[in-house]
C-alpha cells in the first residue's frame, strides 16, 4: 500500500469538530472501502470533537448531517483507478468548485452529496477526501487483497491527520 498526500499543504482540523464520513456500497466489493475504514476507526480513541459515521449509500443522511456547524470533513472513500489498486491519495476539495444542481437521494456520488449541502442552504467546511484505488469492483461482500490491505495504514494516516494541532484552511466568508 502506498500513502500519497497531492494536495500541497494539506492540514487536518486536529482539536476542531470533525465529521470523517466513510462511503461506499460494501455490496460492490472495494466500494466498502469507506465503510469498513469508518468501522474500524469509530473503534479507536479519538481526539475531542471528531465524530466518524459509516454513511455507506446513505446519501440523504450524510447531506442533512452536513448542515450541521462543522469545521472540517474528512470523506473515505474509492477514488477512480490511476493503476496501483490499494493506493491512499489525500487529496483537499476546493468546496467552492463544487457544482451546484440536481442530485441523486439514492446515489452516493460524493460530488453529488456535497452540491446538495450548498442547495440545501448549508456551506461545506473545509474537505479532504481520503480515497483509495480499487482493485475489483464487483457484486459481492468483501474487500480485495490490496484494498483490504490499505485499510489499517489509512486508519493510521487518519489518526495521524486528526491529532495534528494545525487546522484546515477556513472556508471562503468566515464560519
């Protein structure tokens, strides 16, 4: 498994409100990706005010739960192939790029999700996505041998990115 952070200075809340939001459909084998790292961190000793949800395809949920005041979110979730199933990228979303319209309720496009936040009447906090690359997506329960793999050093990197005392930068117009 290999960790690499592409968002040039990328900071996590540390002591902040945090939501760490696990995606993904664990019927679709590396698509549980999101869900088992969220399991599997809910179980750890968190800093202060960081909650971790295992939202799955819970679309809707995730959405309403973002117009709460949160000061980061952090999404786990699969990120589209590059070549190196099992790969972790770090990659910081620009909330203000996020495309506004329709969205799905049933879906769990995380673009998606984060433009109902904005439609919503909501504003996102400061976001990272921590994905990593798929090896099979297919129907069945079960993560492959290099996803699976890539769960306990992710879970790291989580908890490495939530006890930094450094934050995220603020949103555009104050929070």
């Amino acid at each position: 498994m290999t960790m690499d952070s592409t968002a040039h200075g990328v900071h996590a809340p540390g002591y902040r409100r945090t939501l760490v939001a696990g995606v993904g459909n664990m019927f679709r084998g590396d698509d549980g990706f999101g869900p088992e790292v969220a399991r599997e961190l809910a179980l750890r000793e968190l800093p202060d005010g960081v909650s971790v949800t295992d939202y799955g395809i819970r679309a809707m949920h995730l959405a309403y739960d973002l117009l709460e005041p949160w000061d980061g979110l952090i999404l786990v979730d699969l990120i589209p192939a590059r070549g190196s199933p099992g790969a972790v990228h770090i990659l910081q979303l620009d909330s203000s790029a996020t495309p506004a319209g329709l969205w799905d309720p049933h879906g769990m496009a995380p673009h998606s999700v984060l433009a109902a936040v904005t439609s919503l009447g909501g504003a996102l906090p400061p976001t990272l996505v921590v994905g990593c690359e798929p090896a099979e997506l297919e129907d069945r329960i079960g993560l492959s041998t290099a996803v699976a793999a890539a769960v306990e050093p992710t879970i790291d990197a989580l908890l490495g990115l939530l006890s930094e005392q450094s934050e995220l930068p603020a949103p555009a117009g104050g929070r």
